[in-house]
C-alpha cells in the first residue's frame, strides 16, 4: 500500500535558478521519504494568496524566497515571534485544516553558521551586512544574538531600506546605513570582523 503524497515547494521570482528542489530531494531520498516531493513555482507577491488558497492536504508547506518574504505574512494564521520581529517569512507551514504558520529559518541558520566559524573566545565587535532586502534583516537578528548591535548596512540605494529599519527598531537595534559604493566602504569591510552578503547571487 503506497503512502499519500506530501508535497512541498519553493516559490519565488525569479526562482529558476534556485537550487532548493535539488537539496530537499537529496535529503528526502537520504531519509527514505519515497512519498515526499519539492518543486518550484514562478510566483509573484500578488500572485501568492491564490497559490496558498489553491493548496490541498497533500501540502506541507513552502520556502519563501524574493518578492514574497513580506507578503507571506498577512497570510499567515500564526507568525513565529522571530518572524514577527524580523518582518519578514522564509517559511509557511501548514497545519491540520489548512493552518498556516510562518517562521523565519534565516536567522537560525545564519547563527548556526556564525558559531561555526567564529574563534572560541573571541567577541566580535564589527560586523558588516552586505544589502538590504529581507534577508539583511534576517542578518540584524542573528548578529544581534551575537551581541552585535550597531552593524553596519551597505546598501544599494538608502532610500529602499524602510524595512530594515522597521526591523532593527523592533529588535533594539542601532545599524549605521552606507551606500554600498561609497568611498568608505573598503575600510569598512577590512576594519569588519564579520562580514555577511545578504545579495542574491
């Protein structure tokens, strides 16, 4: 007797590129979850209510990724605090009659991967975040955790960061915003004892 199928996905513009379906396939295979699938869908921020709205049972939920980390929110029937605090969504669970709980994953993993390469015992006292999207804010939260309060943000243009600020206003946090092509960059990135590129590649 075969066993119902669980579907998960991706979803994003552009999204082609994303190499998401290639990891959860190889991690669904390694677990033996025969019955588990993960694709990708183009889908813009208007377009994500009536992608939600369209799930069935079959739906365990979906990655988030540009232009929906926002929009996901107002979808949402629990937001995780972290996600709530950070503004933004990575992540949409769904539950028992189609409940909906958004999380953010960024900051963990950012944290995780922090850990992992930071000197025992040494402080950080630096630290420059690279963009200034959603996941920049992602960044403010892990550093934060870190004991990094007044990063510094390179950003495209300044006048495109209100969500970063909206974020770091609710975490307690103080980052200094630059123009990414300025001419203090070099020395701030070489004074930086963290650097963190939130740009997608």
């Amino acid at each position: 007797m075969s066993r119902a199928l669980r579907r998960a996905a991706v979803l994003g513009h552009p999204i082609a590129h994303s190499l998401s379906p290639v990891l959860h396939r190889a991690a669904y295979a390694d677990l033996g979850l025969s019955n588990w699938e993960y694709q990708r869908h183009d889908v813009q921020a208007e377009q994500l209510a009536d992608f939600v709205a369209g799930m069935d049972d079959s739906w365990a939920g979906l990655s988030l990724t540009m232009p929906l980390k926002y929009a996901a929110l107002s979808l949402a029937d629990h937001v995780d605090p972290q996600a709530e605090a950070v503004g933004a969504v990575n992540t949409l669970l769904r539950g028992p009659g189609g409940l909906l709980t958004a999380a953010n994953t960024d900051v963990y993993g950012l944290t995780a991967a922090l850990g992992e390469v930071t000197t025992p015992g040494h402080t950080a006292q630096h630290a420059v975040i690279v963009g200034g999207g959603a996941t920049a804010c992602s960044a403010l939260a892990a550093l934060g955790e870190l004991g990094i309060h007044s990063p510094v943000v390179l950003a495209r243009s300044l006048q495109r960061v209100g969500a970063v600020h909206r974020a770091a206003s609710k975490m307690g946090t103080e980052p200094q915003f630059r123009q990414w092509d300025g001419p203090e960059v070099p020395r701030l990135l070489r004074s930086a004892d963290i650097v963190l590129s939130t740009v997608p590649q």
